[in-house]
C-alpha cells in the first residue's frame, strides 16, 4: 500500500499544469494516465477540488480556499525511501512558490508538514527532509520552521 501526501493549492491552475511543474522541478516521465512516475515508488497527480465535502474539510485546516490538489503516491524501495521523501518535498514547496499561490502539504490528510500563506512558508518540525541542507537549499525565503498545530 502506498502512502499518501497532498499538497492543496489556492490555484486556479489546470491539474496537468501542476503535474508539469512537478516535473520541471524534480523530473520524471508521464504515464497514460496523466500521472507523473518521478522514481520507482513516487508517482504525482493532481486533480480539481470540487466535491464540496473534500474543498470544505480543505478549507477548514489550512484557512484558504483550495482549487487544485497535488497527490504523491510514495511507495519507494527501502534504500530509496529518504531520496524519495526529499524528492517529493522539494517538489510541494516548489509548486506551490512557482504558482505564487496559498498552499498546505500534508500526510494522509492529517499531519501537516508544511503551509504556505501570503507568501511565507512555514515548516513543520518533525518532518525529516526539513532537516536536510539539500532539501532546504530548494525552500525560497521567506520560511520559517515551527512546531506543527494542533489537528
């Protein structure tokens, strides 16, 4: 079973636009289903928030509208597991600063590992990439690292 991380966007991009920065970003190459392959076990989509429940439940934990969500699909060999973690986290901070949009990345739709409001993106402690100097040479200013909110 894959695990699953989102990024939400206050975009009004189309999702295939999203993919395709996530590609310019990190790399990968299109499947035919319109999905990303970034690495073995890493796969991105994206899709239109629409479904009024999901937009709502979005709006309530990051406090902005969402338009679009980035999925990542992580299912990575073990020794791949950290390079694949990194890979997708530069990759949700980095659509979210190309679109200049408000953003939120979580796991499982629960832990929160990163915001981005008004241009500032905040990064969650506890998260292990935040820590790494490679993945932090790719997070533009203005960031700022701070314990994770409550729910």
């Amino acid at each position: 079973m894959a695990l699953s991380y989102d990024v939400v966007l206050a975009s009004q991009v189309e999702p295939a636009e999203a993919v395709g920065i996530v590609r310019d970003l990190v790399g990968g190459r299109p499947a035919d289903d319109g999905r990303l392959v970034v690495m073995t076990g890493l796969v991105v989509g994206a899709g239109v928030v629409d479904y009024e429940p999901e937009g709502e439940a979005e709006r309530g934990r990051w406090g902005f509208d969402p338009a679009v969500s980035v999925g990542f699909a992580l299912k990575p060999e073990p020794a791949d597991w950290e390079r694949a973690e990194d890979t997708m986290s530069i990759a949700a901070v980095g659509v979210a600063a190309r679109l200049d949009c408000d953003a939120g990345f979580s796991f499982q739709g629960e832990r929160k590992l990163f915001v981005r409001r008004d241009g500032l993106i905040t990064l969650y402690f506890g998260w292990r990439p935040w820590n790494e100097p490679a993945v932090l040479a790719h997070v533009p200013a203005p960031h700022t690292v701070e314990p994770a909110p409550e729910g």
